[in-house]
C-alpha cells in the first residue's frame, strides 16, 4: 500500500467522540476520508489534537506532519524534548496502524530520540520513514526539522501490531 495523501490543516472540535465526529476529527487533521478504514476505528488521540499535530502525508512507509512550537514550549521558551517524542509516536504509531490494516491496531513498545539542536519558534515537520513493516512489527525513524530544514531531532519507534478484540 503506497498511499500517499497530501491536504492541509483545518479546524475541528476535540470533543466529537461518535463517528460522525471522528471522521471531522480526521479530515480536520488531515486524514481524508478514503483513508478512515484504515485505522480500525481508532481516531487520532486527544494529546495529537492538543499538541496541534496536522497530516501532511500519509501512508505506511512515509508519513509527515506538523506541530507548531508555540505551546509546546519547555519553560526556556524552545520546543520541549518531549514535544519531539509525541509527534514521533504520533507518526510512527499512526503509520503502523495504517500497515497493520482493517481489525488489527499498533501498540508503541519503544521510542528513543536524539536531540541535536533548539527550536524557539515556527512549525516543526516530523517525517517519518519504515525500517521494517512486519506481520508484527514495525519500525519508523522520524526526523523532526525546522522551518530552515534543520534537523531537530532524530528518533526511532517500534510499535507490536495486534488484532483488535
């Protein structure tokens, strides 16, 4: 599945839980709507919404989105390492979840990341990119970068991929 989507972001209610309100929730992000039988039902999470997170591209082996460093700020004022943690979970699970496919779910075993450089202001990309899209397993690097195209951050997730109950 080579899927790639591009669309930009939109505003939505993060308090829409039927499916109606999932699907804004979706399209909203980014996620159009011929992508929605993929994720088994799942939707995008309430931290994602709250930490500003907007698709770009989506697909398995690829996946890019946004997150505006205002707001995600540590008490210095630059971008918090954990910030960079959640939009790489975000990406790496999103994408598992979309290899995994219809009746099954991805389930984050481990995430690290290095840190190489600050960000104080602008939007930050994550991309992330399949080491390995098993049966089971799945793993995603994803880099986050500046508006310059810096490197921000490196960080790499394996998610379990497991049949839904």
């Amino acid at each position: 599945m080579k899927d790639k989507i591009i669309h930009g972001p939109s505003q939505h209610s993060p308090h829409d839980d039927d499916a109606a309100g999932r699907a804004a929730r979706l399209e909203a992000v980014g996620i159009p709507p011929e992508m929605h039988h993929l994720l088994g039902g799942h939707g995008i999470g309430n931290l994602a919404v709250k930490m500003g997170i907007r698709f770009l591209e989506v697909g398995p082996d690829r996946i890019v989105a946004t997150m505006p460093v205002e707001g995600n700020e540590q008490v210095t004022g630059i971008l918090h390492g954990g910030a960079h943690l959640v939009l790489a979970e975000t990406l790496g699970s999103f994408a598992a979840g979309i290899h995994a496919g219809p009746g099954r779910y991805a389930l984050g075993i481990e995430i690290n990341a290095t840190h190489h450089r600050s960000a104080s202001a602008g939007l930050v990309t994550g991309t992330g990119t399949a080491l390995h899209l098993g049966r089971s397993l799945t793993s995603h690097e994803v880099i986050m970068t500046d508006e310059q195209g810096r490197k921000l951050s490196t960080a790499r997730i394996t998610n379990l991929l497991r049949d839904s109950a």
